[in-house]
C-alpha cells in the first residue's frame, strides 16, 4: 500500500485493519469500516492513547458517560487518552469509511 | 483545530507548519503548502524518520540520487528515513496541499 485509498472494497464483511507502520513507542494504522458499529455493550478500553483521524465516509464515536455521540466526517480527528472507554456506533454504510490511527504510549504535551 | 481541512487559506506567503501531538519520540503535524517548493540547491536532511502523507492538493518529491521525481496525490504517503536528503519541487499552485507527517526517532520494522 501506497495510498491510504487504495484498494477500497465495495462492502466489507468486518472492519479492516491494516499496520503501516511499526516504530519505537507508537504504531500506524488504517482502519476501513462499511457500516460496522462496535457490537452492543462492547467498549473498547485500550492501553496505548489513540490518535484517529477520518479520512474518508463518516462516523460517530460515543464515550463512556457522554450523553452526545461525536459524529465524524472527512478531516475531523480526535485524541482517545489510554482506558478512555469508547465505542464507533455507527459508520457510513454506502461508502467506505477511512481512519488513519496512531497508537502511542506517552504523550509528552496535552493533546490539542 | 479537530479538522485537518479546518482554516484553509486561499493563498498562502509561506508554508504552514502546526504541531497536532507531540509524543514520547515522535511528533504529528499538520503541513499546508500553496504553491512554494523547497528553495533552489536546498535539501532537507532530517534527523528523524518521517512518514508523511499526502491528504489533498499535489505535490513531487525529490530524493537525492534518484532521477525521476516522486508525484503524490491526495492519499499518497511515503516514508523518508533520517537523512535521505529530500526536497519539495513543486507544490499544487491552485489548491491547498495539506500534508500529515509523522516524524518519529525509532523505527522498529521496515516501513511497508
């Protein structure tokens, strides 16, 4: 992959994740979803921070204990401190949904 | 900013630079060129890897020793390790080009 559009399917049985790259404390990847939604009770409570943007399609992110989902379209990003419990509860499904994620381990400066 | 499109100039002095994160060994940033190009005889030679994408606009790369220029499109990304002297030729002169690099200190598996 040389392009974070390539190879987009049409549909998409389950999300899609793909490592780009791979270094010292922090991990690149891109995510394609097509209508997926984490399953119902689920949360995902992860151990590194999480930057994602989306690049393509939209999307709408709830954290735990927020009343208002965070819906997403092309360009919008956001950081996800480490067990900052979230889940995706919708993504587009007429178009694929492209999210660039990089996982990290420290973070030296408040996010902005 | 939460938009990487968000604030776009219709023209533009100079290049942007703006720091989205700044992690433990690596840094994120938000990149807007229009129209400028790296300096006449000017290389970048970076002490840290940089994986940068291409999200709009176009762009050519220039990596020293190689003949043909490296042209990126909205998506397109390339990974330059430390001190591969590199230089911007042109930049998209109609439309904002905005870039996202990823410049990191340790790269743990080759880039893919």
């Amino acid at each position: 992959m040389t392009n974070l559009f390539a190879n987009l399917p049409q549909s998409l049985p389950e999300e899609v994740f793909q490592e780009i790259l791979h270094g010292d404390g922090f991990r690149l990847e891109r995510i394609i979803s097509f209508g997926q939604a984490t399953p119902a009770g689920q949360w995902y409570d992860q151990e590194q921070h999480e930057w994602v943007v989306l690049l393509s399609g939209a999307a709408s992110l709830r954290f735990e204990g927020e009343e208002d989902l965070h819906v997403l379209h092309a360009g919008d990003f956001v950081n996800i401190p480490a067990h900052t419990r979230h889940r995706v509860e919708w993504t587009d499904e007429k178009l694929p949904s492209v999210w660039l994620a990089l996982h990290y381990s420290k973070l030296e400066m408040p996010a902005r």
